[in-house]
C-alpha cells in the first residue's frame, strides 16, 4: 500500500514491509481483511462495518477446540505469550496452522479492556511511502516484531486529502494501541501534545519541541562535518552547501555543521557557500499521476550550480539529499562538468538509488535501522516503567559516511 491508508480509514497491519521507499501490501491484514490503493487516506464509511458484520469472528476458543487443546494453551501460543513450558513445539505448530487457516486475529480491544497490552503500536507518519520515512517505518515494524508486537500505520497526508492526525489519534486510541511511534515531519501540521495527552507512551522522530517529550534524533549537525572532512581529504578545497532551505531546525543544524566542518579544517567560513532553495518552491520529487512519471524541481538544482559553482567556484557540493545529489549528477553533466573530477558530490540518506548513479553516489547513512531500534526500546521502557528519567528520553543517532564514486 503505498503510502496509502484503504478507503476504509482502517489502520494497517504492515506484517511486512519492503524496502523500495514504499509499503508493500503483500501479507498485510487490515481489520477489513484487505486493503486497497486508494492513493488517499480516508475516514470510514458505512460500507465497512457492513463488511465487517458479513465476516464471522473466529474466537480463541473455536482455535482452541479445533487444536485440541485449552482456551489458556492457545492464547499462550497467539496472543503474544511468552511461553509456556507445557506447550510442545507440535502442539504450538498445530494451535498456529489452524489459526492461521481460520484466519484468526487476536482482539485487541477486549484485550485492552482487560488491562493487558494489546501488543500493538501506532506509527503515525505523513506518507509511508516518502523516501524520507520510508525505511524507517520498515525497521520500526522489524523491531517491533521482535518483542511480540506489530504496527498499525496512519498516514497522515493523502494526495488532495486533509490532514488527518487528529483523526488517527482518536483512532488508535480507540483500538487501544500500547504506544504510538510519531515519525511526521515537523513542518506538518498535527497537534503533538494531543498525541501524548491521548497517548502518554509516545516516541517521537526527532524532537517535537515539547519539554519532557521522548525521542530520537539524527545528529545532522556531524552528518554534515562528516561530508567535510571527506572532501577535504579528497583535496577539496571550496566546499559549497545546497539546502531546501534554513526555516527547518533540521536545516540550520545542518548549515551550523558545515560552517564548523570549514573552520574545523581550517578552511575560510564562507556563508556565500550555503545555497538556500526556499524561493524555488517545495523541493521534493513529485509523481505524476498521469504520465505516471517522478519529477524533481530541477529550477532549483540549476540555480544551486549556478550560485555555488559558476559563481562560488566551489569543487564541491553537499547536496540536500539523495534525488537533489543525483539531479546534480545530471545537470552538471549537461554543463560539461565531470564528477567529481571538477565538482565532487555528497548526498544525504542513502537511498538505494545512490548505487545507481553514474558515478554511484557517496552519502550521508542515518541509520534509520539503529534508530527503529532505540525507538522501540524507549517505547518498551515507557511500558515498562511508566517514567523514564528526563536525561534519558532524549537518543541521539550518530550518522554515517558512505564512500563511493561521486567524490
């Protein structure tokens, strides 16, 4: 499902993900039993409780029955039990084959009402299939399956749709999810403290700006350092920045880290260097939906080259991210310019298409999988211990250089 909630409003149940920058909808489950495409995130309509009345609940104890075994043994084995020393690996085989043939899904609400965890996260995102999120909404649903649990992903901006974080929040509430992962950007709109009032066992991705708030957070600042110190022992001299602008936190820590990168090697700190592309409009790749292309705004890209390297003379870019760097690849060849001979070119991300380029692109690696993992082990101590200390709700990600052909 790509990026794409069903035209139900219902939550999904990922069960997998793939790495393509987008959700698969291979094996996943909605509480329809099956999503669809809609490219848009939609509240409910009276259409699917009238679907959902049509299919008969499958209980634990027809499970039970069928395997022979008791009500207890078969929850031990489905809902997310740690174990029980009496139940055999056939026993627990067959209690699974006859759940999964009767398409048994555990009830999560009665659960939740008895007091007991649901072993469910919500995972609010603003599109699960921007390349930005992409990969952590995939290792956020590894991770979570590795304690016992699963994701229920809400996305949050439809294409022509509303904003609908309110509306998730109240939904995931309503199907008493252990704890919400929020991983929208911060210049969507969505009312975070919401989220925790509603939710109290809320992880967010990177810093949501609220005092005491829980989350993890890529040092984009070194990132950018990182890239520097590469380029200067490449033998780059004149380094040059291109931002999508400096209105974003993410986006001055960025700059901060390249000004410090230049005076760190001792080189001249030029803010002239640091290309801003607020004025070109948004800059992120956009799919047309009748040519069925992908576009990125190459206004931007062109006017970087001209203020960095026409009249900056720089040997170097560190490009926004990934798509701006490899747009650079292009537009510079168009003007003659050979990477990295004459311009060298880092990206941001390490988005699989960085192999791709010609020259394959070096990059910045957030590690979104390390960070998936802190995320949940935070969430897991929110569980756990109801409070976490105020000098440990804060985890910092430090990222990572990847060296290929561009520099």
């Amino acid at each position: 499902n790509t990026g794409a909630l069903s035209n139900t409003g219902a939550l999904s149940n990922t069960g997998a993900l793939s790495n393509t920058g987008a959700l698969s909808n291979t094996g996943a489950l909605s509480n329809t039993g099956a999503l669809s495409n809609t490219g848009a995130n939609t509240k409910p309509h009276s259409s699917t409780k009238a679907v959902e009345e049509t299919l008969p609940r499958v209980r634990l104890i027809d499970i039970a029955q069928l395997a022979g075994v008791s009500r207890s043994v078969a929850g031990q084995v489905l809902n997310g039990g740690k174990g029980n020393s009496r139940v055999g690996k056939a026993t627990a085989e067959r209690v699974q084959k006859i759940a999964q043939k009767m398409r048994y899904r555990p009830n999560l609400a009665a659960r939740h009402l008895r007091g007991k965890r649901t072993q469910a996260f919500g995972v609010l995102v603003s599109s699960a299939g921007d390349p930005l999120r992409s990969f952590l909404v995939q290792y956020l649903d590894m991770e979570a399956v590795k304690v016992g649990c699963h994701t229920m992903i809400g996305n949050t901006i439809g294409s022509g749709e509303p904003n609908h974080f309110g509306y998730y929040i109240g939904e995931l509430a309503h199907r008493g999810v252990d704890g919400v992962f929020c991983a929208v950007h911060d210049w969507f709109e969505g009312d975070r403290r919401e989220l925790i009032r509603q939710h109290p066992n809320t992880v967010f991705y990177e810093n949501p700006g609220l005092p005491g708030a829980c989350y993890v957070q890529v040092d984009r600042s070194q990132a950018v350092q990182l890239a520097v110190g590469h380029l200067v022992e490449r033998g780059k001299r004149r380094i040059g920045l291109a931002l999508s602008g400096l209105a974003k936190p993410s986006c001055r820590a960025r700059k901060q880290g390249f000004l410090d990168g230049l005076s760190a090697h001792g080189l001249a700190v030029d803010e002239t260097l640091v290309f801003s592309g607020e004025s070109y409009g948004p800059t992120y790749t956009r799919h047309d939906e009748v040519s069925l292309t992908w576009d990125y705004p190459l206004a931007a890209v062109d006017a970087s080259i001209d203020w960095l390297v026409r009249d900056g003379g720089v040997d170097a870019i560190i490009a926004h991210d990934d798509f701006w760097a490899a747009s650079l690849l292009k537009r510079l060849r168009v003007r003659g310019l050979a990477v990295p001979q004459d311009v060298a070119v880092v990206g941001y991300l390490n988005h699989y298409l960085a192999d791709w380029t010609d020259p394959a692109l070096t990059t910045l690696d957030l590690q979104h999988e390390l960070a998936a993992r802190r995320m949940v082990e935070l969430m897991e101590r929110l569980i756990r211990e109801e409070t976490v200390p105020e000098s440990q709700r804060v985890v910092t990600i430090e990222p990572r250089l990847i060296v290929r052909e561009s520099t």
